[in-house]
C-alpha cells in the first residue's frame, strides 16, 4: 500500500468515551447518583428533547458486543471512564463488588481483543452526595477523590498502564461556575477560581499516589481540552486578548500540570481583583513534584477574539469576558450543527506549542470529532454516508502528521467518539459515532467513516 500519510509505528488508533455517556444502567447494581442523574430528575426541559442519562447506548450490558466491533474496525486503543458514583455509591467508603466486576470485565474485555484501555477517572460526573456538600469547592471532596483514585489503581493497575486523572477538568468549571451549563448552575467568577484550583490540587494528588504504586510501565496524565487563542489582529490590544484567553482557559491547567507552576501573570491578574483562590503553603510542592507523564489533548475549535470594545457585558457581572470580546472571523468555516469553528490547522499548533513551550511532553489527541444532526438524512444503502466526517478526520490527521515530521511528540489520535452517545445538555441531538445507533432497538450499525477508519488504523496511515 503506498501511503502519502503514513504515521510513526505503534501509533494508537482508537476512540474515546465516557461512562456517563454510554453505561447507561444508572440506577442499577448499586450504583449511586450523580450531578447528571440528579439535575435531570429535576429539570429535565434542560436537556435536549429532555432526554437523560438513562438513555445511552447501554454498554453497561452490551460491552463485549461492542468491543468486538471495535476490534473490527482497527482500534488497537479504546478510552473509557470509570463512574465514582457507580465505584464508590455515594463517593466515600464502601466499593461496590459489582462495578469492580464490570470495570473488571471491560478492561478484560479489552485485553483479549488486543486493545489497550485507556482509563480516565472523572469525567464531569461528581457523586451527588459530594457535591451536596460543595463539591470541588470543598477541599475535603479533594481528599476524597485522592482515596477514590487510589482505590482504581489498586484494583485496576495490574492490567491497565495508561492513566488519566481528568477529562476537561475546566469545563465543570465553565459550565458549573460560570456559564450554568452544568450543574450545580452557580455563575461567580471567585467560586470558579476555587473550584478551578481544588482540581489541580485532586489531580496532583491522584498523580502523587500513583507514583506510589509502582505500576510496571504504567503512565499517568491528564486531558485537556486546549483552544488555542487567536486575535483578530496583531495590535497590541488585540495581543493582549488573546493572551488573556490563553491563560484563563489553557494555561491555567496546562502549566501547573506539565510545568508544575501557575503562570505568574495569571496570578497577578487574580490578585489584582480579588479573586485569588485559597490555597495552603504545602500545595505548592504538591503542585511541583508531581508533573504529568503523557497528555490528552482533546481538540474541537479555536478562540477567535479581540480587545474589549466597550459592548455591554453579556453576563452583567465580573466574568472572564471582562478582559475580551469574542470574534466571529469572516469566512470562518463552521460546523452549523454544533456552532464550532472548524479550524484543523488547530491541532498542528497546539502540538508545535507543546513542543516549544512545555518539554516536548509526549501527547496524543485524546477527542476530535464532528457532531451532526439528524445524521439519518445520511442514510444511504442501509448506513450511513457519512463522507463529511471522513474529511473532518482526514484534514485534521494532516496537520497532525506536519506536527509530527517536524519533531512534536504525539503517539495517536482518538476520534470522539465509538458510537453515537448521550451528550450532556445535548443529549442525543449530534452524533459524533463512528458506529450509528437506533434508540430504540440499540441496534448498532458501522457508518462509512468507520470503514474508512478501520483501513487508516490497519495500514498506519492513508
Ligand atoms: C467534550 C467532552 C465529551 C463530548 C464532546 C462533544 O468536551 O469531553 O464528553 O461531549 O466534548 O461535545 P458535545 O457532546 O457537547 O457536542
């Protein structure tokens, strides 16, 4: 086969899920509730044609189906989360025999099919009884998720080696604290800063147990979902937004985790209006001494913006857009169904910034992907043509390929996602699959992409 892309050997091919998203049985053996279960027996209307987590594509009963047709369509790499709620009901105390043996079976599962399981322990789903009692603004909720991390290596790192402490720990951030698309729907700059910083703090903690654990060839990071920032001209203004962005939403994570410090500029702009979080003088060390292994990087749109202009605050209150205006750049190519700028040359500098900014950290792109509605107008000799999202991969596996020729250190690409899958607020309104799913039936069916991925992971490239 005479390949124009061909990528580094033993480059993990594969895609990324999480539990709330596809287990379903959420209120089955044992397991407890979360924020996601309980904000919708609430509410209900927030969620797309108010659809809710019990809803999934119900990998809790299916996995060995589906990790069959994963090994059919070429992953050699499969990235799943483990539920604290369904591990550990309740988020503190007693294990729960029958999650082990599920997540026991899953990772088997894997193993047997030659897949190596990627395994992220928090993915947006806190426990309900923890965040009944603050959640990641309480700093005893932090010691609690140490003792749940390590609970997860103990059982599980006999086989699994590649870890992950966090999906996007900045999105219950954003959408907890500051733009109510999570819950605990809380808008407050200050509370979002604590929150923010409790995270880094569990997530060096589970890093720091990790280490004690010794797990031969076993590595551990973190998934962030990193936007790059660009302005809208190279006025010093317009810089300095764009500056701003980046520390607020990327470099807040992504220096105290691969450098093992924040970026003094960011805590001065903190200082400077009050909204310092608190800390303790020992967290610092912590912060230090316990850097990443290996990075996720989950990659959708960039961050177009500009100086402020003077435009009444959207949010009324003090807010990070106190510091910039969002830019719609003319001509932008978008993505209609999901409002997201489709900008693939992203991915490339995303990777030559890690490169030169943080140690040439080994990474991978742990999320990419193209969400679609009403996907079934598609259909076309029983599946779906999805040719669309072929191309979405393709370009963006073509800046990735540049990054790597040109000395950046990634290892794979994980498409988001396997199948179709309940989103969040969005529930089943885009599909991202590979694999289509009928709700009703759960029957599965491959779409075209999942063909074409299939040859790209068995040929290493295309
Ligand atoms: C990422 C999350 C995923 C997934 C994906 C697609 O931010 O890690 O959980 O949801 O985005 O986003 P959405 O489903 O909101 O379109």
């Amino acid at each position: 086969m005479n390949l124009q892309y061909e990528f580094p050997e033993g480059f993990w091919w594969g895609s990324a899920t999480s539990a709330t998203q596809i287990e379903g049985a959420a209120k089955e053996e044992g397991k407890g509730q979360n924020i996601w279960d309980y904000w919708y027996s609430i509410e209900p209307n927030r969620f797309f044609n108010n659809i809710g987590p019990e809803t999934t594509s119900d990998f809790y009963h299916q996995y060995k189906k589906d990790i069959k047709l994963m090994r059919k369509i070429g992953h050699n790499s499969f990235r799943f989360s483990i539920s604290w709620s369904r591990l550990i009901p309740g988020g503190r105390g007693k294990v729960n025999s029958k999650a082990v043996a599920f997540y026991n079976n899953v990772i088997d599962q894997l193993l047997e099919n030659n897949i190596e399981p990627f395994v992220n322990l928090f993915h947006f789903d806190m426990p309900l009884e923890l965040q009944n009692e603050g959640g990641w603004e309480n700093r005893e909720v932090v010691e609690a998720y140490a003792v749940y991390a390590r609970e997860c290596f103990r059982l599980f790192g006999d086989r699994v080696k590649k870890w992950f402490t966090f999906n996007e720990p900045i999105v219950p951030v954003e959408g907890g604290y500051l733009y109510d698309f999570h819950y605990p729907n809380v808008v407050d700059f200050k509370r979002a800063v604590q929150v923010a910083y409790h995270t880094i703090l569990a997530h060096v903690k589970a890093v720091e147990s990790f280490r004690h654990f010794h797990i031969k060839n076993g590595k551990i990071g973190i998934i962030l979902n990193l936007t790059p920032s660009y302005s809208r001209s190279q006025n010093p203004a317009d810089l300095e937004a764009a500056n701003i962005t980046d520390l607020f939403f990327n470099r807040s994570f992504l220096d105290p985790v691969v450098l093992g410090n924040y970026p003094k500029e960011l805590v001065h702009i903190l200082q400077k209006y009050g909204i310092l979080p608190i800390t303790q003088k020992e967290d610092f060390e912590l912060i230090k001494n316990n850097t990443i292994d290996f990075l996720g990087v989950n990659y959708y749109q960039p961050r177009r913006v500009k100086a402020k202009e003077n435009l009444p605050n959207p949010y009324g209150v003090f807010m990070p857009e106190w510091f910039f205006d969002n830019y719609e750049m003319p001509g932008r190519k978008m993505n209609p169904y999901r409002g997201w700028e489709i900008y693939e040359k992203g991915i490339y500098d995303i990777m030559i910034n890690l490169k030169k900014n943080y140690r040439n950290i080994e990474s991978f792109v742990s999320e990419n992907g193209l969400g679609v509605e009403s996907e079934e107008k598609f259909l076309k000799d029983g599946y779906i043509q999805d040719d669309y999202r072929i191309e979405f991969i393709k370009e963006h596996l073509k800046w990735l390929y540049k990054a790597i020729e040109e000395g950046c250190n990634v290892k794979g690409y994980h498409l988001w996602t396997f199948m179709d899958n309940w989103s969040w607020t969005n529930a089943y309104k885009n599909r991202y699959g590979l694999i289509a799913i009928d709700l009703n039936t759960k029957k599965r069916t491959p779409k075209k992409s999942a063909y074409w991925f299939k040859d790209v992971a068995t040929y290493n490239g295309f």
